[in-house]
C-alpha cells in the first residue's frame, strides 16, 4: 500500500496481521496493524522486497512485481524474480537541480539494468543464504529461528 507518507507492505499469509510500515520522510521502519493502513492508500501486489538505494534524489525502495517458480528444494519453492519496481521516497523532485536530475536519470537506468539481468533467487520458506552443509551443522537454535532471523 503507498500513501504520501509511507509504504505499507502486508503479508499474505493468512492470519497476519502485523504490516510493515516504512516512512517516507524518517524512513524509519515499524510494524503496524491493517487497520492503521488508510483507505486512500493506493494498493497493489507485490512479491517482496528487494532492498532500498540512496541515489542523488533520495532513497528508492526496490519491490519484487513478477516471479516465476525455477524449482524446489525439500519441497520447498525457489523463484526467480523477474520484474521489479523501483519507489522513490520522495514525493517530488522539485529539490534538484538539471545536473542532478540528469545524474539520477543515469543510475536509475543503471539500477534497472542490473535488475534485468537473470540470477534474482528467493524462497519465503528456505533458507538459500546457507548451503546445506552449513545448515546441516547449525545448532537445533538456529534451525528453529526464523528466515529474518537468520
């Protein structure tokens, strides 16, 4: 969900309730509730979060809009990202200059480039940071963390 103010971003598993919330302005992150996410807010799919960039403009926040299934490890799914959106935090780009504007242009273009190369990988259940080596010799504490934990 976008507003002037903050992307909030909603887990599609059912029962979730907590939302992440990233202000535009502080970029500060919280976790919030659906019921704080306004009406007006402009609403849209997306399949993850990428990560975000500081360029000349400001910072972007970079979301997974496409994905194709590759695979699966011990059942669980690997995709590929095969579409991305990058947001700017600003509202406007009335605060720079030509050259500026120009330069921003320039690695906007550059970042999108890199996104379209072949080789984005992700699962929401497996962890792909770790080989199976690794996880094999991690401790039961470990195992039973979560992803973001991890």
């Amino acid at each position: 969900h976008i507003t002037p103010e903050k992307f909030y971003v909603e887990a599609c598993d059912d029962g979730a309730d907590d939302v992440l919330a990233i202000d535009r302005v502080s970029t500060e992150v919280t976790l919030t509730v659906k019921k704080d996410v306004p009406p007006s807010a402009v609403t849209r799919p997306i399949y993850g979060i990428w990560g975000t960039i500081r360029l000349v403009a400001g910072m972007y926040l970079i979301v997974i809009t496409k994905k194709k299934k590759v695979g699966e490890i011990f059942s669980h799914a690997i995709w590929k990202a095969t579409d991305f959106d990058i947001l700017s935090y600003k509202k406007t780009m009335l605060h720079l200059t030509d050259i500026q504007l120009q330069d921003n242009k320039l690695f906007l273009s550059m970042l999108s480039h890199v996104l379209s190369v072949d080789g984005f990988y992700f699962s929401t259940t497996y962890d792909l940071t770790h080989t199976l080596q690794r996880l094999a010799n991690t401790s039961p504490e470990f195992q039973e963390m979560s992803l973001l934990e991890r």
